[in-house]
C-alpha cells in the first residue's frame, strides 16, 4: 500500500468475491503514512464475504462492519489505526475467532458482545481513548493475553483464570482486586503509569509471574510482596523508600530497576541471581549494602551484567566500597563459572562473552585495585606463571562527563602483554556503557566511577611478566573517539584461576605467588590475588559463592578478596587472534600500587611484524 496513491473502492466492491478469504490492506512499518489509501465511496461498505478467515484493514474508514456480514469463518480481526465505534450489533457468532486487534481506534466507545468468541486467545485494545467500559470476560476462557494500555478505563477487568499477559499501563485504574491472586497462570503484569497505590498480597501466591512492571506508578510506596519466582521487576519512578532485607529470597530475581525512584534510602541484601540493578537519580540513596552471596547459573560467563547508581549523589563511604566489592565479587564468579565450563569442553569458541559493568559517581578509585594512574593507562605487574594457571582483570577508570552528553557511549581498552622474553601480545576490548548522563547532571557531579569486567580477558599464563592498559571512550553510533571526556584515573585488579578442579573451593588472597599451595589442605585450589587470605568456597552442587567465609587467621578484610574458580585441569582449543598495533606512548608511565608508591615503568613495544599465537579462554555455548 505505500508504493500505490490513493484507490477509490465501490461500496459493492466485495459483492462478488464470495470465496474470499483474506483481506489484507496494511503499510510499511516505517512508513510516514498517517490516513488510509482507500477511499471509500458514500464511506459505506455494502458487504463483506461470509468465508472471510483474515480480515487485516489499517486506517479502515468504517464505522462498523457491515450489519449483513456473518464473521462465523473469522479468525482474526485486525482494524488498527481505524474510524471503528464498534465492530457490530447483536451476538455474533464467534467460535473461531481467536486474535482480535482494535489497537489505536481512537473512536472506539465500546467492545460489542463477544459471548460467543469462546475461542479467542488474544485480545488487544490498546490506545483507544474513547474505551472506558469492558465488559466481562470470565467466559472468554482461553483468552491469554490482554492489552488495553492507555484506555481510560478506571475498574480492573473482569477476566478468566486462563490469562497469561494482562497490560494495563497508563490507564485510570487506581486498585487491584485481591482476587488477582486467582490468576493462577499469569506471567506478565503491566501496571505502569496507572494510578494504583499498592498491590494487594495475594499476588505472592502468582507463582507463575515472573514479570511486573510498576514504573511510574507514583503512589507506590511500599517494595510488592511478590513471588519468589519473580524474574523481572520495574519500579522506575515509584515512591519505594528502601528495598527490604525480605528481597533476598527472590532467588529467581534478575533484572530490578529502580531508576529514579527519589524516596529510596537504603538497599538490603540483594537476591543471588540478581544481574540487572539500575537505581540511576536516586537522589536519597545512602546505603547499599554489600553481595554476600552469588549463584552461578548455568552458563553464567555468556551474560551482560550491569550495577549503575548514577546520579547517587548521597551514597556514603559504605555504600561506595559494598559496591565495589560486589562487583569485584561477581566478576570472579563469572570467572569461576568459565573455568568449570571449559573445565567440561562445552565452550563455544565463538560463543557471546560475558561483561560486568558498574557506574556510580566519584573521583577515586577504590584500594582494591592494587594498581593504579592518574591518567588513561596503567601497568599492572604479574606473579611468576604455573602450569595449569590462568589469570584475569577487573579493571576501573574514572571519568569526567561535565564536557559531554552523549546518548551512547562505548569505553575501549587496548591492552597489552609483555612476556620475561620481551615479546609483546596486544588486545582489544570494548565495554557500552549502559546509562547516559544528561545535562541536568550538576557541573560538580560530574565524574564517574566504572569498573569493568569482560571474561575474554581470562588469559592462560604465557610467561607474561607486565600488562599494559588504556582506555578510551568513543560515540556508539559514530565509532569515533571523543576528545570531551576525559579520562581521569584508571586502575587494574589481577587474580588467579588454578586449573584443577576439586571438591571443594578454596579462595586464595595472597600476593606470595611462591607459597600460594602451602597450608592448603590437599586437592583445595582456586583464587588468588594481591592480598594474603584463605577463602573456602561452598561445594560445587550447591552453585553458589559467599564472600564472608574467611578464616580466622585471615589477615584481609572480606571486601578486598578476589573470588576464583575450583576449576580442573581446563583444556581448550583455537586461538584468538591479536591486535597488531602498537601502543607507544605510555613511556615513563607513573603508576600506583599497594601502598601508593609510585613507579616509573618504561613499557616500549614491538616491531609491527612480530605477531605471537596466543590461546585465550573462550566461552561456553550460548544457548
């Protein structure tokens, strides 16, 4: 239809097609068109064929359909964007309409009488402006999905148990019924820009929902009392003035945004499977308390995780380093959860990695990472190899956005290996950066604390002795570097991962590389860092990690632990290949590490032709 100019249609133009089928008269998605192409004469339609199956008409002219047509053959009804008031009088026989479509008719003032669409399972009203009654639907009892999204409807619907997608958003309801916690095999709920206040707690016993959607909802007060299967939670903009301690049962719980909710103060334990946290604009935001347990799934090293408090202007000191070590924490984790992938050769060499990233505001980089510049590179120095060991980074940088506020940013890292032989390994990485700042952002708020984490940087030793970082950020869309933000500071954390799996986990903290098995009990091997602690981890069916179990003798504070893997002896295929470009000036690089001794390192690199296989740890399949 956007290829053609407008066609005018006979009122009798379907008279003699009584074998029609399927009428289909729609546009291009992304066209510009805003009024339908058929003209039709006298705006009247005289008949439509009683074998119709598929009726599709955006921009439809009508009214209603034709009083004489008979939709007993009909199964779905889409008029979109159409002049409709209501689709027919009287009881029609339904009984194999299954998917009706009405989304966008801004005319629409009522749904005629579907008693007899027994059958149907897909009902979408949405955006018709002038709805503001349904009528009951407990006898539609294979109905699944529901949508009447902006109708200015102010009762929740009356709707059979059977339904599985109830989208609410922006209409005028202001209570749920607790009779919702009937709907026994519900899984998405869109209550968003409504005007509820609170859900009633009969919905914790929706075992089968693993979706809410509560953003904007402004009367909000109180964090929902959900299920512990909850999978996705969205409470951007609502009133919740702190998340309970109660949440860490929502063990199925991945994705919670809370973007700016302004009344939230203070953050509890967070559930273990939790991947997703936006609390950017926070502005009450004080206390976060730290991860103290992290489940591994299943293919935990293919996934993007991201922590961003942007715009927590009030975060105590407290809050700041739980945030860095439960980022620190969950990164090794990821690490581990490799290591047993490759462990048992289910990698996929061309597999999706897996990526931490974490933004909140703030000039410093935190002491756990033992490395540390104040510009855009930094040298980290790396302990004598083993066989069987591999070697990882969690690296921060800050940086200063008063100069920028772009939409989309990506944050580069070349990073560069230097073996006792003097050979070079250069790589690339590249992190999005999830969450833009904008200009309301105060001038003096302006810097940002990242910390970043991405599995392709789990590396089999190679005699590598030094690595070199630096950092830069560029336009997503334009791949281009950007000279207008700066960054400040950087940092770089390294650990261990022994390939050899056992029983038991042990995390290792210690930075005498030449004793790190000695007071081990036999067959106990995993992490280690820069530090000097044992950690023994939870045996491998239970699938999890907790940072708190230190020994007693442990000299380090749990928070600056690097978590590693149990993992066997790993055995991997392929190589990756490396970048071949140069990174030459970083000469006479002053570093920080440890105690904020500085360093002069003179790191010069190698000739463009020489070129070195490396092999790398890849990822396990994705799906």
């Amino acid at each position: 239809m956007a290829q053609i100019g407008v066609l005018q249609l006979s009122p009798s133009v379907f008279e003699k097609m009584a074998n029609l089928r399927i009428i289909r008269f729609y546009y291009n998605l992304f066209s510009d068109q805003q009024e339908s192409k058929l003209m039709l004469l006298n705006q009247d339609l005289k008949s439509l064929p009683d074998e119709l199956r598929y009726l599709h008409w955006e921009y439809c002219p009508l009214k209603s359909l034709p009083s004489n047509f008979c939709p007993e053959n009909l199964v779905e009804l889409k008029l979109t964007y159409c002049n409709m008031e209501q689709l027919w009088n009287g009881n029609q026989n339904l009984v194999n309409l299954k998917v009706v479509d009405l989304k966008h008719c801004q005319n629409l003032i009522r749904i005629s009488n579907l008693s007899q669409a027994i059958n149907v399972e897909k009902l979408t009203i949405g955006e018709c402006r002038s709805l503001a009654d349904l009528p009951c639907l407990h006898h539609l009892t294979s109905l699944s999905s529901l949508d009447i999204r902006e109708c200015p409807i102010t009762k929740f619907p009356e709707i059979p148990t059977s339904i599985r997608s109830l989208g609410l958003r922006k209409t005028q309801i202001e209570e749920v019924p607790s009779l919702i916690g009937c709907l026994n095999k519900l899984e998405y709920l869109d209550m968003s820009g409504s005007n509820i206040q609170n859900l009633p707690s009969s919905i914790v016993k929706l075992d089968t929902l693993d979706c809410i959607d509560l953003s904007g909802c402004m009367n909000i007060t109180k964090f929902p009392n959900v299920s512990e299967n909850i999978i996705q939670l969205d409470l951007d903009g609502t009133q919740v003035e702190e998340l309970p301690s109660s949440i860490s049962r929502l063990k199925s719980l991945c994705t919670l945004n809370m973007r700016d909710c302004k009344s939230l103060k203070s953050i509890s334990k967070l559930p273990p499977c939790l991947r997703w946290l936006d609390a950017k604009g926070c502005t009450s935001l004080k206390n976060v308390s730290r991860m103290d347990q992290y489940e591994c799934a299943s293919h935990e090293s293919k996934t993007w995780q991201c922590i961003i408090f942007s715009d927590c202007f009030d975060l105590d000191q407290d809050a700041i380093d739980n945030i860095v070590a439960s980022t620190m924490f969950r990164s090794q984790c990821i690490a581990k959860q490799l290591a047993e992938e490759l462990t048992e050769e289910v990698y996929d060499p061309d597999g999706y990695k897996g990526q931490v990233v974490c933004c909140f505001p703030g000039s410093e980089i935190s002491g756990s990472f033992e490395y540390q510049s104040t510009n855009s590179s930094v040298i980290a120095n790396l302990g004598p190899d083993r066989c069987g060991r591999f070697f990882g980074f969690v690296l921060c940088m800050v940086v200063d956005l008063k100069r920028s506020h772009k939409l989309c940013l990506d944050v580069d890292c070349e990073y560069q290996l230097k073996t006792k032989s003097g050979d070079y390994h250069n790589f690339k990485i590249n992190w999005q950066w999830p969450m833009y700042d904008d200009e309301s952002t105060p001038l003096e708020f302006s810097k940002r604390v990242l910390i970043l984490f991405d599995s392709e940087m789990l590396m089999e030793e190679k005699h590598y002795e030094e690595a070199l970082f630096k950092f830069s950020i560029r336009d997503e869309y334009k791949k281009i570097p950007l000279d207008d933000i700066k960054v400040e500071k950087c940092g770089a954390h390294v650990f261990y991962v022994d390939g050899k799996r056992s029983n038991d986990y042990m995390i290792e903290s210690g930075g005498n590389f030449s004793s790190d098995e000695e007071g081990m009990e036999p067959g106990l091997e995993g992490i280690e860092s820069s530090s000097g602690a044992h950690l023994p981890i939870i045996p491998d069916e239970e699938k999890s990690c907790d940072p708190d179990m230190i020994q007693p003798n442990s000299p380090v504070d749990p928070n600056s632990l690097s978590l590693k893997s149990d993992a066997n002896s790993l055995h991997f295929g392929g190589s990756i290949t490396e970048d071949g470009n140069n990174m030459n000036d970083n000469d006479g690089l002053i570093i920080e590490k440890g105690s904020g001794h500085n360093v002069s390192e003179n790191f010069s690199s190698p000739d463009d032709g020489d070129e070195h296989k490396h092999k790398k740890l890849k990822l396990s399949d994705f799906f």
